[in-house]
C-alpha cells in the first residue's frame, strides 16, 4: 500500500501481515504501550474485532476512498460484519454532528446579534440611524410613551455576556460530546488502560468462591483451560506479539475473531473425518468461515449438529474422499489412523489422482509415512498435519498445526488452517511433523507432571499454592499454560480437556521416537510412568 496522509481518528483499512486489508480507526495506543522504532505507523482499531495493532503507514488506506475496491476483493461474513460496524459508527458520528451544527448555529445566531449591538457604529450608520428613529418617533409617536419600568436594563448585563452565558463552553471549542466519536473499546484496551497498572487484576468466571486445591495428583491433571484471575504482568503475556514480514507489530487479543481475522474460503470441497474433542471444535470454525463441508463419524449422532450448522453428511469415509476436493481425518491413536484409511469403506478406497488427504492425528512418524505411501500409490496427494491445544483452543480456533508432505497441498489448505488455527508450520518432508508433535507433547506432559508434583508438595509442606503460583508467574517460567492450569486447581475446576490416556500414549510414542534413534528420555519415562499409574487407577478421567 502507498504512504498516505493520515492523523488520529481517520477510518483506515488496515493490512497487517497475511491477513486481507481490515476497516479501523487511527486511535490513541493505551499510556504504556511504547511505539516501535522506524518507519512511521499508527496505531489502529479494528472494527468488528477485539485486535488493535501498530500498523505502518504504507500498509494503510483511507477507508471511504477504496471501500468498493475492498469489498470487491474481501468476502466473508466477519468481514461485511466490520463493515457494517463502520457505517453504524459513521451513522452515530453524523447524528451527533447535526445536532452539534444546530446547537452551533443558534449560538452563531446569538453572538452575531449581539457582536452587532456592541460593535462601534461610523457616522455615516450614526446618521442613517438618526433619521430612521425620527422617522419611526415621528410615525408612531414613541416619544410621548414611557418604557415599562420591568423592561429596564439597567445595571443589567450586555447581551453578548448573556450569550456567553447561555454558552458553557468557549467559543472556536467543540461541545463535548463530539471529542469522542470513536468506536467502544474492547476488554483488552480498557483493562489496560483502567486504573493503577500495576493492582489491575481480571476477575476470575466463577462466581462461586475459590475453593481448596485437593492435594491428590491426578486432580490437577483433570483441570480444564478457563479464563482465570491473574496479575497484570500475565494479561501481558496473553497478547501475542508478532513481527510480520511487513514489519508491522501486532498486538491481539487471544481470540479467534481476533486471530483468524477475514477468511476467504476455498472453493474446493473440505471432507472432514472424526468428530472427536479436537475435530468438533475443527470443523466449527471451517463452517464459521464459510467453508463447505462434508463430515463423517464412528458415532453418526455426532454429526447432526454440524449438519444443522450448514455441513453435508458422509455414509462412509470412502464416500466422503470420493465427493470432496480435501479431506481431513483427526482420530485417536495409530491403530484408529490406519483403520480409517485401510478399513471397509475406508478412505483408501475413495482416492484417485488429484484426491487429496491430510491427517491431523497424532501418529508415530512410522504410521504416517505407510498412511502417505498407499495414498500417493493410489495418485492421492498427502499432508500430514497434527495439532498442537485442547479442547479449548480448538474451539477457539487457536491451534498450531505442525504439517509436513506436499507442500503445494499445504498451500491448498491456507484458508482452512487460518480458520482452525492461529499459526501453521511446514517441516519438510513426511514424517517430521509426527516427530516434532511427539516432541512438543512430551515437553508438555513432563512439564504439567513436575507443576502438579510442586503444587503437591508445597501444600504438604504448609506453603501457599497461590504465592507458588505468583512467583513462578513472576520468573522465567511464567506463561499462559502455566497459569491456566495452575489456576484450574487452585479454584477447584477439574473439568475435563483432555483424556489421560492419550496424553500417555503420546508419551510412550515419545520415548519410543527417542529409543529409535538411542537417545534416552529419562524425564519422560518418569513422567510417563506417573501418567500410566494414574490411568491404570481412574480409567474413566481426564487430563
């Protein structure tokens, strides 16, 4: 975009790194956010988003001047959304600028009236005006009536100081309700800039008070991602701040209207296989998008809510490859990826060339790669394509997806991972993604084995649970997982997020990646270990 004049309060679209140009207004950043070093930007506000960003000047464009141009090339329903959140502000702005020109001309009026009154008079006027008021005298015989004693002014005050007066505000300055026209803030700014920096705390979503953390292990396993009370150096931390390739910063809410931005879906048809805990929240956020769907699960009762929401039913998984363009599969474990592909009515026997087929289950590198090689074998294309969250984040649409294979399939899949995820990686060739999802996965579970070992023993040993909490907030370790969890426990919310048995399982493939190649994972084993107990003694829990 070319460099415009632009100054505070402008309506702008706003293009921030792969995202489509987005409606905003040019606005003050919150006192403590710092403005980045180089080229000139603004700081701006999207409309129809909780996202606020430092955006360059080059990458902005006055609104009203390409508004047909934008909307030609954007579609989507959040899209026209911001876009009629535009034009509603623009009506509210006119309205209170009309009455504001009323209110300003009867003042105009008044000043006018009177700055004619007390304004010196020229000789020329003074004769002009003589011989008109003998004319009127002469005519209406005005000198032989006395002015009622009630309509003196004297030791009154001139008119011109009554109409300053009737006026509460100076002349040349604008009432005040037109100093602000701009469009409300979201939670994320007016938290930010609410009160005392440092005492501002978010308020935690229950009502009910904090109850005791119970001292057992697997409760803190069993914790589900909420949005909890934390410090203001943690809210700090939710905001993701990243540096695009137009080397615009941006800031936004963890949200997925505020990530997933505009989506323009692909034309082609998306086949989606398994309705699980990630796969629901999955295929969600595609129909949100305006993707078209095809869906297809073990239990077929999961599926007659997505296809209220707008999805096609698939009899088979055969069935499903046959009739869409990309199909995606996301199920439990090894076992179940193979059955879905090599089963009856699986999956291999709908794909012919150009048929194309991503996994997003988490494998071992071993079942993908015989899952690409009998796909591809048949003239199928192949895109591993496992998920970094939970439950939650996959509701949100806020996963990492770790793909590896075609790349130009991976490419074929950007409006799908943009509505399903925040972030996408591509790693090469098939197989790395399975070995780093085993990676991350083990990093994870050894990491919440050893946080839910020292939540333990600091309440055994008397100590607080909650300054446990806040000092490691407060020190290296501190991130939006940690807190999360830790908060989960500390107010006694063990919902369920996640099953036991698969983050175990993905500690076995772990170790297993790690004996492979004869490197040993002892902190992995121990935690695993630790897993497998607790699996063996509540087969029926969660993580």
């Amino acid at each position: 975009m070319a460099a415009v004049s632009l100054r505070l309060g402008d309506l702008v679209w706003g293009k921030l790194g792969r995202y489509p140009p987005w409606p905003g207004k040019i606005v003050n950043p919150p006192k403590d956010l710092k403005k980045p070093r180089g080229k000139k930007c603004f700081f701006v506000k999207f409309f129809g988003t909780e996202d606020h960003a430092w955006i360059k000047v080059e990458q902005l464009k006055p609104y009203h001047a390409h508004k047909e141009e934008m909307i030609k090339i954007n579609k989507g329903k959040r899209f026209q959304q911001a876009v009629d959140a535009v034009e509603e502000f623009l009506r509210r702005a006119k309205g209170k600028d009309q009455t504001s020109s009323h209110s300003s001309a009867d003042d105009k009026n008044r000043r006018n009236s009177s700055e004619e009154r007390s304004r010196p008079i020229s000789g020329d006027e003074k004769r002009k005006l003589s011989l008109s008021e003998g004319k009127v005298k002469k005519n209406m015989g005005e000198g032989k009536k006395r002015v009622p004693s009630g309509s003196s002014e004297r030791g009154s005050k001139s008119p011109l100081k009554r109409a300053q007066e009737q006026s509460p505000r100076k002349r040349g300055r604008p009432p005040k309700d037109e100093k602000d026209l701009s469009i409300p803030e979201s939670s994320t700014v007016k938290g930010m800039m609410a009160g005392p920096m440092a005492t501002f705390k978010w308020q935690p979503n229950v009502s009910e008070p904090v109850k005791d953390a119970d001292p057992h292990f697997h409760h803190f396993l069993l914790s589900q991602t909420e949005k909890p009370a934390v410090c203001y150096q943690a809210i700090t931390k939710k905001l993701k701040i990243c540096e695009e390739e137009t080397g615009s910063t941006s800031i936004q809410a963890a949200d997925s209207t505020a990530v997933n931005g505009s989506v323009t879906p692909t034309d082609k048809k998306i086949g989606f296989l398994g309705l699980g805990l990630m796969g629901s929240g999955i295929v969600s956020n595609l129909l949100k998008m305006g993707h078209t769907v095809t869906v297809w699960n073990r239990t077929a009762e999961k599926c007659d809510l997505f296809i209220q929401e707008g999805a096609r039913l698939g009899r088979t998984p055969a069935e499903v490859v046959s009739t869409c363009d990309i199909t995606f599969a996301c199920v439990s474990d090894p076992k179940a990826a193979k059955d879905l592909v090599l089963g009856p009515s699986g999956v291999l026997q709908g794909i012919r060339p150009g048929k194309c087929y991503v996994d997003m289950s988490t494998v071992d590198a071993d079942t993908v790669t015989e899952l690409a090689q009998v796909i591809v074998s048949r003239g199928g294309r192949f895109l591993e394509a496992p998920v970094s969250g939970n439950q939650q984040l996959s509701n949100d649409g806020m996963l990492v997806i770790l793909a590896a294979g075609d790349r130009g399939l991976y490419e074929d899949c950007s409006s799908c991972f943009q509505a399903m995820g925040k972030t996408s990686f591509f790693l090469g060739e098939v197989g790395n993604a399975a070995k780093m999802m085993l990676i991350v996965n083990m990093v994870q579970g050894s990491f919440m084995a050893t946080i839910a070992e020292g939540l333990t023993l600091a309440q055994v040993t008397g100590q607080s649970q909650q300054t446990l909490l806040d000092i490691l907030n407060q020190g290296q370790l501190a991130s939006i997982f940690l807190d999360q969890k830790c908060q989960n426990i500390l107010q006694g919310n063990f919902k369920p997020d996640f099953y036991l048995k698969y983050i175990q399982k993905d500690l076995r493939l772990a170790i297993a990646l790690g004996d492979a190649v004869n490197h040993p994972t002892p902190m992995a084993a121990a935690a695993n270990e630790k897993y497998n107990l607790s699996e063996k003694q509540l087969s029926s829990s969660y993580l």
